[in-house]
C-alpha cells in the first residue's frame, strides 16, 4: 500500500493503459528525471500531462475567471478544431491531457472526435464541465465516449450562491443533467468528481455540500479549490474578517459532530478556509515541477507553462507559428525554468501560489540519483 501511494500519480496516468508501453515509461521517466533535476531543459520527449483549451467559449460568467481580464484584450470565441488537435496529440504523445480552460468544453461540437481519440490511443483524459449543457444527446454521446475524469464544476449548492457565482439562473438543470449522467454512465469505467471554488460567496456551505455529495457517494470525490485571485474583483476573495467568522462557525459544528465522515469533511473544508486566509501572506519559496512536466495551449494556439499564468508575458510561442517542440525547449520556456529554478520570488504569481511539490522532489529523487536543484 505504500508503494502504491508513492507512486500514485504515475498509477494515474498509467490508469488507462492496460498494456503500458515502454515509450511511455520512458517518456515518464524521462519527464520526471528533467524535473527533479531542475535544469532549464526539460524532455526532449516533451511533457507528460497535455492542457487544450478546446474553445474559449462558455454559457456562463462565473465572477471568478480569468475571462473577466482577458475579453478585456481579445475576443474569446475560438476553438480548436479536430486537425489541429489530433496533430497536437500525436506529436506531443501525452500520457494525461485535459481538455479544457476559459471555456466550456460542450460548446466545442467537435469533443466527442476528441475524446473517441484519446481513447483510441489509450490516452488518460480529464474534462470539467458546469453541466448547463449536458442534456440526453450529449449524455448518449458521452456514454459511448467516456473521458477517463469527468469533474463537474459545481460552486454553489443552493440557486442564489450558483446564480452569484456563475451569472447563470441555471442551478436546477445542472443538478438534474448531473444526476441524469450519473443514472446512465458506467462509473466503473469514469471517475466522476466535484469541483468546487472556495471563495466568499460560498464560504459556509459546507453542510450541504456534504449532504448532497454523501447522498451520490462522491465523499471521496471532492475538490475544494480556494480561489486565485487574478484582480478580477475584490468582493470575489474573502476579507479576513469574514474568513475567521467562518473558521470559528465550522470549528465550532465540528465540535458537535458524531460522525466520522462528516467531521472529516467539515475538517478539510476548514484548511482550505484558513489556507486562503494564509493565501494573502504566502512567499511559497517549495519546488514546483509543472514547466517540465506539463503544458497549457490555449484556444488561440499560445503555449504558457501553467493555466493559471495566462498573462501574455508567460506566452512561450504559437503552436501555428512553431512546432510544439521547438517551443518546448525553447528561449523563453528555458529562461522561465531558470527563474523558477532560482526562486519563485522572480515570478510572483508562484510566489503566493500554494502548489508545492517539495514531497514529490523527495519521492522521486532517487531517479537522478539524488541529485537536485530543488532542495539547495
């Protein structure tokens, strides 16, 4: 069981290769080799885990997406199309990849091509969704082209916190096309999850979060993600003030509670309360290996090595001006490993970012036989 855990994220990645190949051993070992290292190069065989922003289209307006700062400078009405994905796939060969980013990925016609493929070639694939679109066509097609992750972005459990959150008066069809997709889809073949943005709307909503999760048995299939700020607007990131109000109310109902699962609910849901109250001080100086192992392409071809780093400053290249790989390893992706290398103080977005791969540095040190940047 130790192994197991250890080894987990490469168990997940594999999770869809019944009969793993030793290009993707190597093409995961070699990923993880470069980024233990910590050298400005990263795998020539490129990344393990592949984001497409399938299309930057979307039927809501959620108050705390990026969406709000980029329509500001662009039009967000693009797709990829099937041509360019497939050729994204098979030169990149990912062993993960997610399909999506600003957008819905529904409002792409073109998903099912998409995922019929990855399929095909084995590839472990994650597409979130808000559901709004998920009526019986699409449930048929998804049933018969089933992603490996299918996570429904769900940020409000009663229709006054959903509306608030995504601008959409549409919090009782996406209940009822969840529950209808879950009737019909084989949740042995596709993990199924919730994901849920912590942020000041939201904030004491625990209780019936818990109760309708445990009413699906997805317990174990939640994500509580406290919200990044991206200056969108400040109501959107909890004053102090109320993020205390509510570490005291839930610490209080954890007091009471006589139930195993539920008070260790209610406990995780309080450490993101109080890790997005430490979010405001945070000068997060731990290893972060995502630009060596994985990549985000946007809708309009722009290669940043994070989804969270959507400045245009972070913009590697263009998959329709240069080939993927020649972005990979490039000037500017080389120049952005080394100042992350060196600290993440010289990008500041990192710096109060709370991802931290110190552990897995320590898990996976002994393929470069101990040697790391990482733990100067």
């Amino acid at each position: 069981m130790e192994l197991k855990r250890r080894l987990q994220d490469l168990l997940l990645i594999f999770g869809n290769n019944q009969f793993t190949s030793l290009f993707k051993i190597k093409k995961a070992f070699s990923a993880l080799f470069y980024s233990i290292l910590g050298a400005p190069l990263a795998s020539k065989d490129g990344p393990i885990r592949l984001q497409i922003e399938i299309t930057d289209r979307c039927n809501f307006d959620c108050i705390m997406c990026d969406r709000h700062n980029l329509q500001k400078i662009r039009t967000l009405n693009n797709i990829i199309s099937y041509k360019t994905f497939k050729r994204l796939v098979e030169n990149i060969n990912p062993l993960y990849l997610t399909l999506n980013g600003l957008g819905e990925p529904l409002l792409n016609t073109e998903i099912y091509k998409f995922l019929e493929l990855c399929n095909r070639k084995k590839i472990t694939t994650s597409m979130p969704t808000n559901m709004s679109l998920m009526n019986d066509i699409n449930i048929k097609k998804l049933v018969e082209s089933p992603p490996t992750i299918l996570t429904f972005s769900l940020h409000g459990t009663n229709p006054l916190s959903f509306e608030e959150i995504t601008m959409s008066s549409t919090f009782h069809r996406c209940l009822e096309n969840f529950e209808k997709l879950l009737a019909k889809i084989n949740r042995k073949k596709t993990i199924i999850r919730i994901l849920c943005c912590l942020q000041s709307k939201n904030l004491e909503e625990y209780e019936p979060m818990f109760n309708y999760l445990k009413k699906w048995k997805l317990l174990d299939s939640f994500r509580l993600e406290p919200v990044f700020d991206f200056g969108v607007d400040s109501g959107i990131v909890p004053t102090d003030k109320k993020l205390k109000k509510a570490i005291a109310k839930i610490s209080k109902d954890i007091d009471s509670i006589r139930e195993t699962q539920k008070e260790v609910f209610f406990i995780n849901w309080r450490e993101k309360l109080i890790e997005l109250l430490n979010r405001k001080t945070l000068k997060n100086e731990t290893p972060c290996l995502t630009p060596w192992i994985s990549t985000y392409i946007t809708a309009t071809g722009k290669v940043l090595p994070c989804c969270y780093l959507t400045s245009e400053k972070y913009v590697m290249g263009n998959i329709y001006k240069n080939s993927f790989h020649e972005i990979w390893n490039g000037k500017k992706y080389r120049e952005f490993r080394s100042l992350l290398i060196d600290s993440r103080e010289n990008i500041p977005e990192c710096y109060s970012c709370f991802w931290n791969d110190y552990d897995r540095v320590l898990r996976y040190r002994l393929i470069t036989l101990g040697q790391t940047r990482w733990l100067h």
